[in-house]
C-alpha cells in the first residue's frame, strides 16, 4: 500500500464513495468497490467532515439548533459511506490489504475525533444551545442537544487547558497500560501451557484433541510428551472431558494463576495503575469514581444501580449453585466413593450429569434445523405473526460475497401496515476464513428523516457450510442465534427517528442486547418449532420428546455459569468503584474482599475472570460495564414475560412492541422505553425464572 496515497482529484471520478449510492436504498455498490478506494475515501471524508464542522463553528450567524446541531447531523456524509463499507468488512470479510488501511486510519480517525471535541468555538455554541434547550419545542431534539453536550463533556470540554493536558496524558498512559496487559496476558498463557508425561493423563479427550497436544510438546521441543495450551477465554473447555484428576488439577490451578505469578508477565502493577488513573479521570471530570463516569451514560445510572441488581440476586444464585453442588457430589459417591468435589472437578461431573440428564445426540437434533426453513418458517414466520412483515429476496443487489442474501422488508397486508417499504436486510451466514467469528449485526446506512434514510441493515453468523449439494443443518443454539440477530435487526429496521445520532440501535450497552435477548425467546415457541423444526429429508416433525429435552437442557447449571458471571461483574464494580487517591497494597486480597463483602465468595466457584487477566475491563471497553449483559438480559426476560402474559407472539404485542422499544432509536430514556412496554419498571424476577434459578 502506498504511504502518499494518489491524488483525491484523480480518485474522484470512478471512486464509488465519493458520490451517493444510485442503488435503491442508497445501498453500498459492492460490485464498483475496491480495496483501493478505501483509503483516498477516509482521507478526502476526514478533509470535507473537518470543513464542514469548521464552517458550523466559525459560523458568524448565533448559534441555533439547525445551524448547529442539525448541520453537523449532516456533516461528514463521505466519512459515513466510507466507513460504514469498511468497518463492516474488517469483519466480516478482510484481507491482508484491509487489515493494513486498518492500522493506517485508526490512528487518524482517532485524532480527528479528538479535534472536533476539543474544538472551543464549536463547544461554545453546542453550549449555548444546551443552555436555551428549554426553548426547544421537539422532544428529539431535546434529547439530541443532550447527547451533543453529554458527548463534549465527557471528552473534557468543560475542562480547563491545564486539565484538558492531563486528560491527554492520562488517556496515552491508559493506552501503553492496556497494551502491555494485552501482552502479558498472551505470554503467560502460553507460558503456562500444561506439559503433561504420558498419555493415559490426557484419557477422555478425542483422538484430535489429543494428537493437537501431543504436536505442541514437539513444537515445543518436547517430543513424545503432551502440550495442553490454556485458552484465552475464562475456563478451559479440556475440564469437562479429562477423566484424570490430577491432571485436571493441573489445569485449573494454571489458568486461575495467570499473570498473578510474581514474575515479569504480572499484570498486578499494571491494574494497580490502571485503577488509579481512571480513578484520577473520573474526578477530573466530576465524578466520584470511574464507575459513576461510565453508568452516567448507561441505563442503570448509576453504581448503586448496578449493585442493587447483582447482590439482589446473589442469594438465590448462590442457592442454586449450591444444589448443583450437591448433584454433582452425588454423582461422585455413586461413581467415584470418597472423592470430594473440587472446583477442578465441577466442569467434568457437570457434564457426566448433563449426559445422564438431557441425554440427546447433537447431530441428531440437527437433523431437524435446515437454515432456510429456520429462516423462512422459523425467524420471518415469527416476523410476520409479531410485526406483519413480509421480508422477499433481492438477487439484483450487489454483494460483498456470494454467500450473502439480501432481502427488502415491507409492512405487509396482514399487519397493520401498508404494504410500504422499510429497508434491507442483508444475511450473511457462513463461516468463512475471512470473518471473525461469532455472530453480530451492524447498519450499512443508518435510519434518518432528517437524510432521508431508509435503514439498511445486516445480520452476520458463522455457520459452517456444508459441501455443494448438501443441506445446512444447524445447531439449536444456532437457531437461538438467528433469532437474536434478527433482534438487532428489527431494532435497526423499525426505527424511526430524525436524527442519525440517536436512530436504530445508537442505545447504551446495557439497553442494546434487550431486543435481541428478547427475540431469543421466541426459538422456544411451539408455534415456531412445529413449523421450522422439521426433518430435512422426510418433512417428519420434531418429536416431542427431543424438543423437551432440548428446552430442558437450557438450564442447566445455570448457578454455575450466573454465579461465575456476577463474580466478575462484581469485581469489575469494585474495582472501578475506587475514590482517586485510594492505595491498594495486595490485589488478592482485594478480589477475595470485594467476593466477600457482596456475599458471593465461593470455594469451588470462581469469578469468571479474576483480576490479573480480565481483559473485557482492563485492556477491552467495558470497564464497569461486565454487569451489561445481565441488565439487558433482565429487561429481555422481564419483557417477554409480559408477551407471554398477554397472549404469545401476536400482533398486538408485536405492535406495542415496536412501538415503545424498536421504533425509538434513543429518543427517550431507555427505563421510559422498557416501562412502557411493560406497563412497570424492571423486576429482575422474570430473569431468574427465565435461568432456572427459582
Ligand atoms: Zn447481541
């Protein structure tokens, strides 16, 4: 790639960003983009966005909501297109080249945020206009102001030179920290990858897993033996199937030791350090600790929100957990006498428990899943019962890669609607080497009134694909997951709002897994399953016996796995809870303190990630915000216990539905969204049930 990129002048006439898409919806034309135009694209979008913002603030007209606000709503049309395209496909489908232009802009879209924050004139007059905000007579545009002003604040806008300095310093600090915890974290879990002697240790793994291990010792210089390396995300899968203990053991004590080794991967200082400054910034800025900064702008509102959630359902967590305890203790007296359950042991016997329980063969519920009748009979059959929708397949619009389909979405003749149009719904379903895994949703355009914007909007999983001529069969957890997708997705499409800022799912993050988590629900439908779970060769429907197992399965050891969670998400609470200036001396000693003291300490089950390598808070965005989940989970469990109460998936509900939660983008607050659905505030009791925890 080269460094000068060529001339904008030269680029313009057959770069595709640099005018509107002609395709209907203002769709991206896939088939004109190329990896080349990406580049001049950014940087000739960052040179006319920073114009335009400029002429906003050097404006010599007063500040008014629609010279302002509404201008820079407006602003940076080429920088959208642009990146709309491209961050999507760094996802979804990158390459070495894109991964390059990647590492180039994003450094440069960083500081051209940074600039517009701290743009004195431009804050002057957001000011000014949040000042008279009363005077404004729209409600959207109320909330917008605030949004605007909330943005600026919370960047330091309001901070004096000397401040706004040590903002900048702390922010870069905070930047080296994260990366060097990033690093420690990976040298130390692969420095303590499990040597094991012989193979009789590693009996119960499959005959892959175990030839996997035994080319890593010969990687590693060890030949003959066997190399377990430990995995980056929180547990480690091999504990549910080696049957030797000591080995097992073995596993457990490693993974829970990660960077808290006293040696040069400790991540200890770097916490230490971390908490600080970020206790240092939130005073900065106003706040009493880092986790009253961060809940400002989220749903919850604050710590003792937070707290109030997770420790209300502590006790009836805990319980569970402890009767599951007790089953698998039970277990081993029947099968292993005089073994006393270990933490290292729970994973093993939990899944020698789940066999004798739920027994049912994966494959064999696959059989029943074929892709396109859980979309079409399944997901767009639950579409039409809730909302009236109609979703019809569009081959004329261009791709970003064969396997992705396109669908135009209407309001069809069966539900209230009109029969108009409300946008696209791209699906891309496979996996593929190019795309990350898991699965998400993301808008190629965004729903506007004020740009005159229909939502374009798409779904991303990570099926495998079958050979050619073979059907797709997919797992049920996969059918759950196109479910929730489908969530965002309806959450992007209903939207209808002016303003881009605050349209589709431009939510917090403990507000925006609420419609998908909800929709999730709807996979256990008798209605949904008698017509999409049917077998792929003989039509024959699902016997009832599987789907009860399979509903069954749900919940199983869910006090593990909620206990597990609230651990961590309470110790992410305290953590970021701290007063600037607070010293902690032993970071141990303040993890096992915090469990404490919130009532959830354990001797076989600990947090889901422990200090010295939580890398969603430390080094990834959700400082004070592991307790997301959760929160957006209650609001889903609690909504669709409503939906149940009031007749099933009909379109009445689907209609109130839309109506108070997905059509709203962020016009109103998120708990008068929520409580307008449900006719009450949240009562986190549904979600309890919904996990099998009553
Ligand atoms: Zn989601």
């Amino acid at each position: 790639m080269p460094k000068t990129p060529a001339p904008a002048t030269a680029s313009k006439t057959d770069n595709p960003f640099f005018t509107p898409s002609p395709l209907a919806y203002g769709t991206p034309p896939f088939d004109r983009i190329t990896d080349e135009h990406y580049l001049p694209a950014f940087e000739e979008g960052m040179r006319q966005h920073a114009a335009e913002v400029r002429t906003i603030a050097d404006s010599k007209q007063p500040p008014t909501f629609a010279n302002t606000i509404e201008a820079l709503e407006r602003s940076g049309a080429l920088l959208t297109r642009v990146s709309k395209v491209f961050f999507n496909l760094t996802e979804s489908n990158t390459n070495p080249k894109i991964q390059a232009i990647q590492s180039t802009v994003a450094p440069l879209l960083a500081a051209h945020q940074d600039t517009i924050y701290l743009d004195a004139p431009l804050f002057a007059r957001i000011r000014a206009i949040h000042d008279a905000r009363a005077e404004l007579t729209e409600p959207e545009q109320q909330r917008l102001i605030e949004r605007y002003h909330t943005n600026f604040v919370r960047n330091g806008a309001l901070l004096g030179p000397a401040d706004q300095a040590r903002l900048r310093k702390i922010n870069e600090e905070q930047s080296t920290l994260t990366t060097k915890f990033q690093e420690r974290l990976l040298a130390d879990t692969k420095a303590l990858a499990v040597l094991v002697e012989n193979k009789d240790q590693l009996r119960g793994l499959d005959d892959s897993a175990i030839s996997a291990a035994a080319d890593a010792a010969a990687a590693a210089g060890k030949p003959g033996k066997f190399l377990l390396p430990l995995q980056l995300p929180s547990s480690q899968g091999v504990l549910s199937s080696l049957q030797d203990r000591a080995t097992r053991q073995r596993v457990y004590e490693a993974s829970l030791s990660r960077c808290d080794r006293g040696n040069e991967n400790d991540t200890k200082e770097l916490v230490l350090r971390l908490a600080a400054l970020r206790a240092e910034r939130a005073q900065l800025l106003g706040y009493p600790n880092h986790a009253a900064y961060v809940l400002a702008d989220q749903m919850a509102g604050t710590p003792a929100a937070v707290n109030k959630m997770l420790t209300g359902m502590a006790p009836a967590i805990v319980q569970k957990a402890n009767t599951e305890a007790a089953e698998l203790q039970t277990w081993l007296d029947q099968n292993e006498p005089g073994t006393r359950l270990a933490p290292w042991d729970w994973s093993f016997v939990a899944e020698q428990v789940r066999k004798q329980r739920y027994d049912f063969d994966e494959a064999e519920v696959k059989q029943y899943f074929e892709l396109d009748s859980v979309l079409q009979n399944g997901v767009f059959f639950m579409a039409r019962q809730m909302y009236g929708i109609e979703l019809h397949e569009r081959k004329d619009l261009p791709v970003y890669h064969p396997d992705v389909r396109v669908f135009e979405v209407f309001d069809g003749a069966t539900g209230n609607g009109d029969g108009s149009s409300i946008g696209l719904f791209y699906a891309d379903y496979y996996a593929r080497p190019e795309k990350r895994g898991g699965a998400w949703m993301d808008n190629f355009v965004d729903q506007s009134g004020l740009l005159g914007q229909k939502p374009v909007v798409v779904n991303v999983l990570s099926i495998g694909k079958p050979s050619a001529g073979q059907p797709t069969l997919v797992t049920f957890d996969e059918v759950t997951t196109l479910f929730h997708e489908f969530g965002h997705g309806v959450h992007g499409l209903f939207s209808k709002v002016r303003y881009p800022m605050i349209s589709g799912t431009s939510v917090p993050r403990d507000f925006v897994e609420f419609p998908s988590q909800f929709h999730e629900d709807f996979a256990f439908d008798p209605a949904v399953l008698g017509r999409c779970a049917r077998h792929w060769q003989t039509g024959a429907p699902m016997p009832k016996e599987l789907i009860e197992k399979v509903r069954r399965a749900r919940t199983f050891g869910q006090g593990f796995g909620s206990l597990e969670y609230i651990e961590a998400a309470l110790l992410d609470m305290a953590w970021h809870s701290l007063p600037a200036g607070t010293e902690v001396k032993d970071v141990d000693a303040f993890e096992a303190e915090a469990l404490r003291k919130a009532g959830v300490a354990h001797a076989l089950v600990p947090p889901r990630y422990r200090t010295t390598y939580f890398s969603h808070v430390w080094p990834g965005g959700y400082s004070a915000g592991y307790y997301a989940y959760l929160w957006s989970e209650a609001l889903a469990a609690d909504a669709f216990a409503a939906v149940m109460e009031r007749g099933g998936m009909t379109g009445e509900n689907g209609a109130a539905f839309r109506d108070a939660v997905l059509s709203r983008g962020l016009t109103r607050e998120p708990m008068q969204m929520f409580a307008a659905f449900r006719g009450r505030e949240l009562d986190t009791q549904a979600l309890l049930r919904r996990r099998g925890l009553l």
